[in-house]
C-alpha cells in the first residue's frame, strides 16, 4: 500500500534548484535507505516528503491524511538532534514519554500504556537502565538511542531518520539495523533512513534510493522499483 509519494518536485533555497523533477513512491511496510555523497540534498528530499520544506512545483501527497497532515503519523530524528547541551533538564525516561503526547493533548495524564510503551522503547534501545539520567549527561551515542526510543514510542506509520546512528560503535549500529528490521516485518512499520553506511545496512533493506551524480554534473535519483528524478548540484 502507498504510503506518500513525491511527484515531478522541484525544490532550492536559493534562485537554483537543488532537486528537480524528483520522485518517489514509499511503500507501507518496508525499509528504505536513502544514500548519496555530500551534498546530494538527501536531508532535503527527506523534509520535503514530509512537509517540513513546501516545493517551488511538483506534489506531495500521503494518501491516508487528514487536514493537511493532521493525520500524518511519523517519527523523526533528524540530523544532530543528540546535541543536546549538558543543562537540558529532561531525563531519558521523560523525553521519551513525551513522544506519547506528540499528537494528542499536552493536558491529559499519563496512562498506563504511556508507561508501558516508554519502557517497551527504551528497552529496545538498549537504554532502560540509564532512564534516570538526564539527557545532558549521556553520550553521543546515548542520545541518539534516546531519540530513536522517542520515535519508536510514538507507534507511527513511518520512522524517518537522518543519519541516525552516527555516535554509535559498531555493536549497537548493527542491533540498531535488526531492530529496524524488526518493527518493518513484525509492526508493519515503514523506515525511511538517510545514511552514508549502505554496505553494514544493505542485508536488512528492502530498497535502496541513491543519489548520484549524472554525466552533466546534476544529479539523479537511483532505485529499483519507483524512484526517478533529477537532482542539480546544490550552490556553494
């Protein structure tokens, strides 16, 4: 099933596009990585599907939303959100129940399955024993998995992640991998994950996007199944 498709998206930050004619079919229920060198605007193909950046022309749509993606149920981690400062006052435990609140009401009480799937998370980041410290006290590493356990606490349809095992060593790059691999085929859960490291996750894929540089100097959009575009060298 169709989860969000990008159709004929041009999109820059300047008078230059740095993505052209960009598209994209990301399906429920598979793992997704989305590679390319320096500089092929993966971060910004990521916030364009979804809905952070708008395109200069072209479409994006997910299909089962409601008022304008009210009913868009993702979790991000996007690029260097681990670098919290050494006075962020929020536990492990608390930044992560606070992914439970992310679309419903800041004002209602914590239930029981708040509780539960908060342990659930942290545990599945190898996390739970350190769910009293407080997040500026953790490692790079640490507050990555801190982050990723506050996706994962939200259930969503789509896990979106922007190079998100960087502070990690090896051991926990590659149980990140399987427990990824984990929730696409046991929850049905989608992950989108943007990463220079395609040779350690390349056996739990299901697809690779990779953006390369064409002949001309732009840049295209690889993939086996439904990826195509145009992708121009993004201005220095």
């Amino acid at each position: 099933m169709l989860l969000a498709s990008m159709k004929e998206v041009t999109f820059g930050y300047s008078d230059a596009p740095c993505l052209v004619d960009a598209n994209l079919d990301l399906l429920q229920g598979e793992f997704v990585a989305l590679t390319g060198p320096n500089g092929a605007s993966k971060t910004t193909l990521l916030k364009l599907l979804l809905g952070l950046l708008k395109p200069w022309t072209g479409e994006v749509r997910w299909p089962g939303e409601r008022n304008e993606g009210r009913g868009r149920s993702v979790g991000y981690v996007p690029q260097q959100i681990a670098a919290f400062n050494g006075g962020f006052p929020s536990t492990a435990e608390e930044f992560v129940r606070s992914g439970r609140f992310a679309r419903g009401s800041w004002l209602r009480r914590t239930t029981k399955e708040d509780r539960e799937r908060t342990e659930e998370a942290l545990r599945q980041v190898g996390m739970w024993n350190l769910r009293g410290r407080r997040i500026g006290e953790l490692s790079g590493g640490q507050k990555q998995r801190v982050c990723i356990a506050r996706a994962l606490a939200m259930d969503p349809k789509l896990l979106a992640l922007d190079e998100p095992t960087t502070g990690m060593d090896e051991e926990n790059r590659y149980g990140f991998y399987e427990l990824m691999h984990r929730e696409v085929r046991e929850n049905g859960r989608t992950v989108l994950m943007v990463t220079h490291g395609l040779t350690e996750v390349r056996p739990y894929l299901d697809r690779v996007v990779e953006l390369e540089r064409k002949e001309d100097g732009g840049w295209r959009c690889c993939d086996t199944t439904s990826c195509s575009g145009h992708f121009a060298p993004a201005r220095s």
